[in-house]
C-alpha cells in the first residue's frame, strides 16, 4: 500500500487552511515539504545467522515553533510518504494544543509479529543508531505509534545515551517510568479522546457519557485506553477490533476484562466469547453515539461514510478518514472531531515528559492528568470558536489554529540568512 493518498489528503488539507488565512503562496509552499527526509537502510543478524536489510525513516517537517516531535512506527506498510503526512499532521497538532514543538514521525518497515524479541531489539537498537544523526533531546524527540511500546522507548534511549556517554533521558519519550518516563503518559492519547468526546457530547445537548453508546476501532494503546474510560464514565462500550477481528454486544462488552485477558493473547479480543463476532466494516457503521477510530488511517472513505449511524466521531488514529468522506459526514450532520485535536493528549504528555526529563523532576499522576485535561478542554474550545466564526468543520478550524500558528512563528523568525 503506497503512503502516497495520505500524503495528498495531508497536503489538501493544508491547501484549504490557507485559503482561510489567505496565506502568501511561498509560505505555503514552505509549509507543504517537509525540512528534512532521512531514508536508511540497515541490515540485522536475524536468529538463524541470516542478514536481513530494513528500510527506515525519519522526516521532520518544520522547526519554527522548537524542536519536532513525533511517534516512531513499525509496520509493513509505511512508506516515505507516510511517514511525510505524519509528520505534517505532528506540526499542526502541536500548535493546535500550543507546546512548543515542529512535527516528526519516524518508521521502519517491518512486520513484528515475525521477530523474536532479540531481533525487535537488535532492529530498534541498530535503527537509533542510523537515525541518531538527526534526532537528540535539543532537536528531535521521538514516541511511541503503532507497532512500538514503552520497551522499544527504552532500548532507544539506552542506545543513544550508550553512544553519547551518559544517560540522556530527554531523548525520546513514552518510556517507562523507571527510566524518566511520565505518570499517565501510557493512557494519554486514550485519556484525551475521551476529554474531546465529553466536550462534543456537551455541545450535542448529550451532556456526558453515560449509558450513551461507544464504539471502538483499533484495541492497542489508544483504543483500549479511549474504551476502558468511556466505560469508567458510564458508557455502553458495544463493540471494539483490533487488526484480525471485532466483537459486539449490544448491552456493553467487559472492557477492563478484555484489555486485561485478551488483548496481548494470540486470538486477541476474538477469545472472548459473550459477544458477537462482526467484521470491522460492520463495526464502523454501528448505530452510536460515539464512533473512535483508533487502528490506522483511511478507515472511513467515500465507500462507507454514509453508512456511518454515530453522532460524533472522535478520531484517535491519525488520518482515519479521506477528504471525501469528511465532506460526506459534514453533511449528515456528524460532528467529526479531527485526529490533531483528539488525539493530541499523546503528545501534550510527551511534553510533559520531556519537561520532567530536562529538570529532572517528576511530576504526580494527578498533576500530569489535570494539565492534560485543562490543555485539551482549552484547544477545543479555541477549534469550536474558530469553527464557528469562519463557519466550517472542526478540522478545518484546527488546522486554521495549527497553520496559523506556525506560519506566524515562521514569518517572525525569518528566513535565514
Ligand atoms: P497500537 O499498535 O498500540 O494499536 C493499534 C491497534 O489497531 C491494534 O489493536 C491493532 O490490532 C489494530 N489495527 C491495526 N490495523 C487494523 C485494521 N486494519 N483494522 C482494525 N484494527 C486494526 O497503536 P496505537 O499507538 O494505539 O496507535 C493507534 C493510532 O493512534 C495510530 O493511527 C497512531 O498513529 C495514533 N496515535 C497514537 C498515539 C500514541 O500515543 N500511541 C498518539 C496519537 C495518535
């Protein structure tokens, strides 16, 4: 699958931001490439002492607002493309919520589920030390996305503080805690879908999320977090996938249970058995309230968007639904509240993180939650307001917010030399 149609719906985005903004054509331009492609090639020992080459990325897209920021994937599909699209919805996110980083994304094309252990660490190791020319805790700080966890953090920021001398914590972020990572940075994301979903449903006269009906696309860390606090908050969670399958209940499923028992399990969340078995397209046009996708991007399209029977759609993943399709639910009257907004609670407690990290002074769950909380109730608020006053969709008012933001910087420090 090329990354080249997520790349385009990146770059169209953009387009109609700065057609509201009315922005200087060379600006524009600017803003669409990225600053810099990284591409290597790298080989690995595998187990059985053959030598198997991987391709890997990193793209960092603009630096006028501080240094970029930016998950690191694992996935057979990625591309360079890809990983360029990721990075430009990373530049907006971060403005949107307003903390003072560029956006990155890092990849590497790789299938993990075929690896041993030894040999995702040889490959993460061997991957940090091809792309350490270009990040460091003062330039470019990388994350957890799919395919990669706390335990892939951790071998990373070994792996360049090795080849610095000391250990450098600030690096990379999403470790563990043992290693600097932050209080609630694992349940971020989750934890700030469901701060935007309670703020739509506020605005949609539903008051909270009580008995309201939730579904969920995608059961890794952002959609199992986003499903077990919809349930905390009163909600009917009736059906969740991961990549292989999707089960329903039409009177709520046990998420706890399931995030518990099953999701690490081979079958997956496919194990549990008072529920019933749908496949994932069914699950994205199930009459609720509120719609999460949060597997991977270009889920809803023109193909199925007037199918689609939720009110709200609260994006976890990045890119999970095509400019047609947008089109499509704006006019059946679905609030769509747009990845760089919903999903931004990753990076604003990466940020935290990376505060913690560069003071060496660590922060309180509580503390890390109610900044979260007060950080996105604020920028939603802000994408509502502009939403309203140039009377368009969510995203459009956040990417207005994101692009305006970085365009300003970006004429305030001008062009060098
Ligand atoms: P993850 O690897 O932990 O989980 C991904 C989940 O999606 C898994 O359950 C997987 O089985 C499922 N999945 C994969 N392909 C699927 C498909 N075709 N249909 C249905 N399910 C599928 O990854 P994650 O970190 O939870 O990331 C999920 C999304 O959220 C990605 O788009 C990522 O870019 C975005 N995101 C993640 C973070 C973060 O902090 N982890 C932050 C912001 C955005």
């Amino acid at each position: 699958m090329s990354g080249k149609p997520v790349l385009e719906m990146a770059q169209a985005q953009l387009v109609e931001a700065a057609r509201y903004l009315d922005l200087d054509p060379g600006l524009s331009e600017v803003l669409s490439k990225p600053k810099r492609q990284l591409i290597v090639n790298f080989p690995v020992v595998m187990d059985n002492g053959e030598v198997q080459c991987f391709e890997g990325y990193r793209v960092q897209h603009n630096t006028s607002r501080g240094p970029t920021k930016g998950g690191i994937r694992y996935h057979p599909d990625v591309d360079v493309d890809e990983t360029t699209a990721l990075s430009m919805w990373m530049t907006w996110k971060c403005a949107v919520v307003d903390i003072p980083y560029g956006g990155a994304k890092g990849s590497v094309k790789v299938d993990t589920k075929k690896l041993s252990m030894r040999e995702l660490e040889k490959l993460t190791r061997r991957f940090a030390t091809e792309i350490n020319i270009v990040i460091g805790e003062r330039s470019d700080i990388p994350a957890p996305d799919i395919g990669t966890n706390g335990q892939v953090m951790a071998w990373i920021m070994d792996t360049l503080s090795m080849q610095t001398g000391y250990t450098v914590p600030g690096v990379i972020t999403g470790k563990p805690i043992t290693l600097g990572g932050s209080q609630g940075r694992i349940e971020a994301t989750g934890r700030g879908c469901i701060v935007a979903a309670l703020e739509a449903c506020k605005e949609r006269g539903l008051t909270d999320l009580k008995d309201k009906k939730v579904v969920v696309q995608g059961f890794g860390n952002v959609g199992s977090v986003a499903a077990y606090l919809a349930e905390e908050a009163g909600a009917k969670v009736i059906a969740v996938s991961d990549a292989r399958s999707a089960i329903y209940n039409e009177n709520g499923l046990p998420i706890r249970e399931l995030y518990q028992k099953y999701s690490g399990r081979d079958g997956g969340i496919a194990e549990y058995k008072d529920c019933t078995p749908i496949t994932n397209a069914d699950l994205l046009t199930l009459k609720c309230d509120v719609l999460i996708p949060a597997a991977i991007q270009q889920q809803i399209t023109i193909d199925n968007a007037d199918k689609i029977q939720a009110g709200i759609v609260v994006e976890g993943a990045n890119g999970p639904t095509t400019r047609e399709a947008d089109q499509i639910l704006s006019d059946k009257g679905i609030l769509v509240v747009p990845d760089i907004l919903a999903n931004a609670g990753g990076v604003v407690v990466s940020y935290f993180e990376w505060v913690q990290d560069l003071q060496n002074f660590f922060w309180e769950e509580v503390e890390v939650n109610v900044k979260l909380e007060r950080i996105m109730k604020h920028a939603y608020e802000g994408v509502r307001v502009t939403r309203e006053s140039h009377k368009c969709d969510m995203r459009t008012a956040a990417m207005i917010i994101g692009v305006k933001r970085v365009a300003e910087a970006t004429v305030s420090r001008g062009i060098f030399p």
